[in-house]
C-alpha cells in the first residue's frame, strides 16, 4: 500500500525543526510552492464535500457497487469494501479491507474529514488500521492533519502532518498529499457523487411506496 511505504520513511527523518536542512533559498521555495499547490487542490476536493450536507436528511437506499452508506450523530459516511483472497487465483476468502470517508457537517459547513483503511487477514491473524483526520478542512493549511497507525496489537503510532518530514531526500508530506490522500479524497468524493444521482434517479423507498399506493386507487 502506497500509504505505508510513505509512512515508514516519515516518522523521524526529519532533517531539522524546518525540515529544509541543505537546501538552497531556490530549493526551499519550490517545494513550498508545490505543496501549497497540493494544499489547494485538497481545499477544492473540500469545498466540494460540502455539497453532500442534505444527505443528512435524505434517505439512501442505493450506493455504488461494493459500497455502504451511513448517517451518525451528525455526519455521514461512506465505506467502499473489498475481500481478500487466499491467492491471487483463488475463491477462497480469509479477510477483508475497506476505506471510509465520514463527513462531520455544522450546518452546510463540512467542518471536520476522518478517513479511515483497515486491512485485516484472519488466516494471517493480521490487522491494520490506518486513520486520517483532518479537524478544519475549510482551511488549505494541512499541519493540523493526524495521522494514526496501528498494526496488529502493536502500540499505535500517532503523529500531526506538519511533523512529517519535507526535505528533497524526503519528501513524504508531499508524497502523503501526491501520491495518497488527493486521489483518496478524490475518489470517494466521486462515490459520494453517485449515491446523490441515485438518490435523484430512484428516490426513496418512501417516496416509492406513496406511489404504489395511489396506484391502487386507479383500479376502483
């Protein structure tokens, strides 16, 4: 999983309190530069999810494929699941993963996004759980981001994105917005926009019910 390969070299190879040890003054603007650019596209992926507030108040009865939906305590969440297989080949199922996008909404305001991955193997007795939290996402700075790990029954790691390093040896802020997090938000934004379209297209079960009633009244 890309998102393991960028956490195992970014938990303390921070090069300075700044990260930019060795870098020229040119160096250092650069990958600030590309990581506001990145903080941008987070904040517009953001923006976005707060156009799924009234699914607060609406009733979903479909979702895309291998997909759950579910309200809470003010927020909503979307779980896209997967199983994992014996081998590659194989029918035989020994365990699952899925990841979860939960929307917390204050009004039309999404005011906090946690994203959440769990893989575990039952024949391998594994499980690992991986969780991102991001507490003002109205915002395009990122440093407030946590991050928590946790494999097996191992002391769970839990660290602020505004520690991991971001050096040119290192990159793994930027790599951890790049190459996991844009394209997680990204694709369950996507999902999310779906379950809405059907919720158009099919309506409620409700809304279904009501007609199939009135229907009745036109045979007598």
């Amino acid at each position: 999983m890309a998102f393991l390969a960028i956490l195992g070299g970014a938990l303390y190879s921070q090069d300075s309190k700044t990260g930019k040890t060795g870098l020229s003054s040119q160096q250092a603007k650069e990958l600030d530069d590309f990581e506001k650019s990145l903080d941008s596209k987070i904040a517009l992926i953001n923006k976005k999810l707060e156009q799924y507030a009234d699914l607060m108040n609406l009733e979903v009865t479909h979702t895309p494929v291998q997909s759950r939906f579910r309200k809470g305590n003010g927020y909503i969440e979307l779980e896209k699941y997967d199983f994992i297989t014996e081998a590659s080949n194989s029918t035989t199922i020994v365990g699952g993963k899925k990841k979860v996008m939960r929307l917390y909404y204050s009004g039309q305001t999404c005011s906090k996004v946690e994203s959440e991955i769990v893989e575990e193997n039952y024949k391998l007795r594994t499980k690992q759980v991986l969780r991102v939290v991001d507490p003002s996402p109205g915002t395009e700075d990122n440093g407030d981001i946590t991050i928590f790990r946790q494999q097996n029954k191992e002391t769970p790691l839990e660290f602020k994105l505004a520690d991991m390093s971001n050096t040119i040896s290192n990159p793994n802020r930027i790599q951890f917005k790049k190459e996991f997090y844009l394209d997680f938000l990204d694709n369950l934004e996507e999902d999310l926009r779906y379950t809405r379209k059907y919720v158009d297209f099919y309506g409620t079960d409700s809304h279904q019910r009501t007609t199939e009633e009135l229907k009745k009244a036109v045979n007598y």
